[in-house]
C-alpha cells in the first residue's frame, strides 16, 4: 500500500507540476503581449510618412502549400500554435544557442562534446535518457542561479540574431504567413527558455511565445523552474490556459508540430497539422486523418535534438547561458 500511496502522490505532484508549467507559460505570454508597444496607425492616404512607419502589408510572405484548411479572416476566437524544434526551425533551437555561444568564446569544446553526446545518444537509442535529462537540468540551473534576467535575455538576443534566417523551414513559414495573413493570432510553443521563445517568435512576426519558465526573484534566477519543462502535456496545459485567458475556441484554432510528444497538443485543436513528423507521429496522424506536411527534400532528415532537445529545453540553455555569464562576469 505504501508503493501505491507513493505512486498516486507523485502521479498528483506530476499533474500539479505540469499545470503550473503550463499556467506560467500562459501568464508570461499575456504579460509580454501587454508590455509590447502599440503597432502604429496607418497613415493617412496622401501622407508622405515614411515607410517604416506604417504597419506591415499583409500577403507579403512565401505562399502557403496548397490544401490547407482556409483561416477564417479576422476570427478573434481563432489562434494558431507552432512547435519550433523541426517544425520551424531545422534543428533545436536550445543547441543553435549553445554553438552561437561556443563561436563568441564563452564556452568550451568541452560543453558542446557534452551536449552533443546526449544528442547523440537519443538518436542512436531513440528515447530521451532520464539521466542525462535529470543530470542536465540540476546542474544547469545550479549553474544559473543568481543570474540576472537581464543578462540571459540579452546573451540569447545577440546568439539568435544571425541563426533565425538561415535555419526556418520555408514551408512553415508560409503556414505561419498564412495564419497572420487572416488576422489570426499566431503563438510559438516551445520547451526551450521562454527567453529564447520570444526572440524567435518576435524575428517571425508572431504574437507571442510559450515556453520554458524558470523562476526568477528581484530580476534574478533562483535557480528553479515554475512548474517543470514545457513539454508535452504541459504544452497542452499552457495552451489551454491560454485560450482560456485570451477567449479563444480551440475548435477554430491551428496546431502544428513534428513530434508525438505534442499529440496532447496537437488534440486539443480543431485543425492538427503534421509537419516533417517522426515515425510515431506519422503513424498517429494517418490513423487520425491529419494532414501531413513535410518540407524535408531528398533523404529525410536525420531528427537533431527533437524531443531529446525538448526535453533538455532551459537545462542546456541554462547551463550554456549560466557558463557563459559566469565567465563574462569573471573577466
């Protein structure tokens, strides 16, 4: 009886955990969209106001594939939510912040053999190691504890300025355009920092961000996260917080990923997509009749870091960014 008691309080605290993640998530993304200054007014017609100072034309972006459900124009209950690991980006963004680091001398050769083996090593097993996972996220918040905010943001501003343009999957960014071309709200869903989230999220247009939160006291890491990783169920979890605090009908929205760890996710909408899926989500969603995108050409490509660089979400980008700013700080 003693193991059963065990086994439903940590099933309870799991739960908890996951929907606290999730709830964080949410109250980041709204604050964010609060503080964003206003898009300015369109200029009267006529006026010689320069350019830049008028709103962004819509239909300007790459053409969406065809046979994809048609959003309907300015919906305010409709929303869309993209994973980015593979599905936006080719690749994990968490490693991309890693090497950016590496290149600028704030990491070794070290840091990066260690990150790569565990990158390694799910690809070989196909299967996040606990572990490594559990080994990476301790060490990595221990290692950022007392940071400032400030400084991650920062850091991981100046790391993704030259990495977005390069490493976006065409065809998702049509997908992307196609949502914010109908007036949708557009949100990025990611394990990976919250920090990072809103960089790549702002690079692409895109409303906001979900993502990983660590917690932080008077602008500094305590060195724990609210909640645990925004990963799978607590994906869906902040998805739905969201919805609930932004009024959205959910049987209306749009979800894409690559990964059958977003299933929960992918779910809860009324239009899944599947882009540049894994085996399991492949399968999953030809047995669920979802619509399959895949914009990988030639061989497929091998799966870098997907739900491995997930999983290991702000524990490498914390230890990355915590290395880096003790070393900054240091010299």
């Amino acid at each position: 009886m003693a193991v059963l008691r065990r086994l439903i309080q940590t099933r309870r605290s799991t739960g908890s955990r996951t929907a606290l993640a999730g709830e964080a998530a949410a109250e980041a993304a709204e604050a964010a969209l609060r503080a964003a200054p206003e898009p300015p007014a369109a200029a009267p017609e006529g006026s010689q106001e320069p350019a830049e100072a008028q709103p962004a034309k819509r239909g300007k972006g790459p053409k969406a594939p065809e046979a994809n459900h048609t959003p309907e124009p300015d919906d305010p209950r409709a929303a869309a939510f993209f994973d980015c690991d593979n599905t936006i980006l080719r690749g994990a963004a968490i490693f991309y912040l890693g090497v950016g680091l590496y290149r600028r001398g704030f990491l070794s050769r070290r840091d990066i053999a260690r990150f790569a083996w565990q990158q390694a090593w799910f690809r070989m097993h196909g299967a996040e190691d606990p572990e490594h996972m559990a080994d990476a996220k301790h060490t990595a918040l221990g290692v950022v504890a007392g940071k400032r905010t400030a400084d991650l943001e920062a850091l991981c501003e100046e790391v993704f300025e030259d990495v977005i343009a390069d490493k976006v999957w065409p065809g998702t960014r049509a997908l992307v355009q196609m949502h914010l071309d109908a007036g949708q709200r557009v949100w990025l869903v990611t394990a990976a920092p919250v920090e990072v989230a809103r960089i790549i999220a702002a690079r692409l247009g895109m409303t906001g961000a979900l993502g990983t939160v660590a917690e932080a006291r008077d602008g500094a890491y305590t060195g724990r996260l609210v909640g645990e990783l925004l990963h799978g169920p607590a994906k869906a979890a902040a998805v739905r917080s969201l919805a609930r605090r932004e009024r959205l009908d959910l049987d209306r929205c749009a979800a894409y990923s690559d990964s059958a760890n977003d299933i929960p996710m992918l779910s809860l909408v009324g239009h899944p997509y599947v882009v540049n899926p894994d085996g399991a989500l492949r399968r999953h969603a030809r047995a669920q009749g979802w619509r399959v995108r895949d914009f990988r050409t030639g061989r497929k490509a091998a799966r870098v870091g997907l739900p491995a660089a997930a999983a290991l979400g702000v524990a490498a980008g914390a230890a990355a960014a915590g290395v880096a700013l003790h070393r900054r700080h240091r010299g």
